[in-house]
C-alpha cells in the first residue's frame, strides 16, 4: 500500500463509519415520522420508486440516498476528491464526484455503497439490513473489488431493535467492530470470532436461494453438495436477504459457510430480462452487495469467487457477483474443490 494515494485510511475508515452512523440515525428518524403519519411504520418505505439496471428502488432507499450525498457534500475533505459509485445514481452524464466541481480523471479514490443492502427485509420490519461501504484507490475502469483497502460495515435495525453493530476495516489492519446503544449513543467494543468448526454439522450453511428464478436448480446443487460432503440432514439453512448480512453470520460465527451462485444458476438455465429483473441480472449479487468482504476475510474467513480466485469484479452497480464465504480455512479446503466438482457437472 506503499502507493496509494495521500490518505490517511485510518481517517477513511472513521469517516466511512461516521457516513454510515449518518444513514442509521436519519433513518430510525424516518420511520418514527411514518409511524406518526399513519404508515406502520413502512408504508412510504415499501413504495416502488424506482426501476434501474441495478435493482429496484424502494421508498426507503431514497432515504438514505439523500443521506449520502447530503454528508459526503459537507464531510468529504475536499483535498482528496473521490468519485461515489452507488445504485440510483446510473444513467448520469457525469460520473458523482466529491467536491462536486471535480472532474472523474482528477479523483483519487472510488467509494462504492449500498446504503441499504437488505431493504426488502428492512422495509417490512422484519430483519435488520446493512449499510455497506468499500474503497479503493481511483483506476478508472479497471478499479475492482480486490482493490479495496477500506471498508465499513453498520447495522440497520428493525424498530424493536435498541443496538446497531459496526464493522470496519483497513487491509491487514484486522477488525474493529462495536455496539452502539440506539438511546444512549454508546459504544462497547465487540471481537467477532468466526465460527472455528471443520463440519457443517449441526450448523447453519445456506445456498442463496431468495427468488423463484433459478431456485430449484440451486437447492439441487445444495444437496449434491451436502451429499458429496457425507453431511446428514443436521445443516441448517438461513436465507438472510442481504449479502451484508450474510457475511456478518459468517463473521459473528453464525454461519459456516455461504454460497450465492444466482449469476452462474442464470447462466446455466439461459433466464434474463424479466426472469431475473433486467439483462445484468437485478436479483443477483451486485458489486455494492459484496463491497464489504474485506472485513470478513480480515476476521479470518475467506471469500471467494466459486472457482476460488479472488473477487475482480468491477466497482459498479450492475455486474453480477457469484461469490462464496467460508468460515475458516478449513472449511474452505475442505467444501470448495467439492463445490468445484458439482458445478461442473
């Protein structure tokens, strides 16, 4: 990192942090004037805004937008310029840079977000979503997920929920991770602790399988693949709604292994346009989904691509992302050359 650009990424990652406590604290404010409006508290919030190459937009997300570009607008230290890429802002002229007037070609970093990732669970009130953030020096074009150097990670309660957990990290740096107390404001630090386990049994390993499209295929391959492990009907299966959030079970020691193939299950059975939201696949994992695998594999899990290579995808809101994370090395070792072996069948 001995080239990067002048920063301090300490002083990036509490600024990504402070960005996100942003977005939490304007949104637990949201939903208490949506209760006081009649709302239950997601009536607005569940409202379609939006339709984009990358997802569709909900009321809530337009929230936390507004949130985002309000604080990078006024915190953002405008000698170190950056270029936002984040979902709903497709389709500009212009690229989003910070200070505004900066042109792309003079930006130094690329700052990649998903405000919300988890707002269809969120919306509903039914589980906790994550505001994710990644960055990485400015390259343009060929800036990817393995170039990311800092990353942040807050969570995004439901409204029974009194704590907020924050992760974050920079590259060799390991994790920092806290809780904050919603009424008080304060903080007590956490050590996330991957699960150490060299089996699935008895715990919880999931295929990500959310939508009607690809899901029979997916769950075939989740049983070949427990069955080629010698795994008995002890596996737990937990469909967390957010890429955000799966990589926290992974991190918590929740989870021992998850996989999202949905790219590969849509290849493989020729489904696009509206079976799966657009032609880039809006019900797949996008870059902004997994920005924040960087924590995870400081914690000590790895994440990978399904064919075990890094995650090289681009940093913007459309290319879908296969990726698998495991709790630990030996998990990996062990579940990925089987993986391998059933995809290619």
């Amino acid at each position: 990192m001995r080239h990067l650009p002048i920063m301090n990424l300490e002083t990036a990652r509490r600024l990504l942090c402070r960005l996100q406590d942003s977005i939490r604290d304007d949104l637990q404010r949201a939903r208490v004037r949506e209760r006081r409006r009649g709302g239950g508290g997601r009536g607005g919030f569940a409202r379609v805004a939006a339709v984009t190459a990358a997802d569709t937009i909900y009321g809530i997300d337009k929230v936390s937008e507004a949130t985002v570009l309000r604080w990078l607008e006024r915190n953002w230290p405008r000698t170190t310029p950056l270029e936002l890429v984040m979902e709903g802002l497709e389709g500009g002229e212009a690229a989003t840079t910070f200070p505004r007037s900066a042109p792309a070609v003079a930006t130094k970093w690329k700052l990649i977000l998903d405000p919300i990732d988890g707002t269809r669970g969120l919306m509903f009130d039914k589980r906790s979503a994550w505001s994710l953030a990644g960055l990485a020096p400015q390259r343009g074009v060929r800036t990817t997920l393995a170039d990311i150097v800092v990353a942040a990670m807050t969570e995004l309660p439901t409204s029974k929920g009194g704590f907020a957990d924050q992760l974050s990290a920079v590259r060799g740096g390991g994790v920092r991770a806290e809780r904050v107390d919603l009424r008080t404001g304060k903080r007590a630090k956490l050590m996330p602790r991957p699960s150490s386990a060299r089996d699935l049994a008895h715990g919880f390993a999931s295929v990500a399988k959310f939508f009607p499209a690809g899901k029979a295929w997916l769950a075939e391959i989740e049983v070949r693949l427990l069955r080629e492990l010698g795994e008995g009907n002890d596996v737990f299966d937990d469909q967390y709604l957010s890429t955000g959030g799966q990589l926290h079970e992974l991190i918590a020691g929740h989870d021992r292994f998850v996989a999202d193939l949905r790219p590969i299950a849509f290849a493989r059975l020729g489904l696009g346009g509206a079976e799966c939201g657009s032609a880039g696949g809006a019900l797949a994992c996008h870059p902004y989904d997994i920005c924040t695998a960087l924590i995870a594999r400081e914690a000590g899990c790895v994440v990978t691509a399904p064919d075990g290579k890094p995650l090289r995808a681009p940093l913007d809101t459309t290319t879908p992302v296969a990726w698998t994370g495991y709790a630990n090395r030996a998990l990996a070792r062990r579940i990925a050359p089987v993986l391998r072996r059933v995809l290619e069948k």
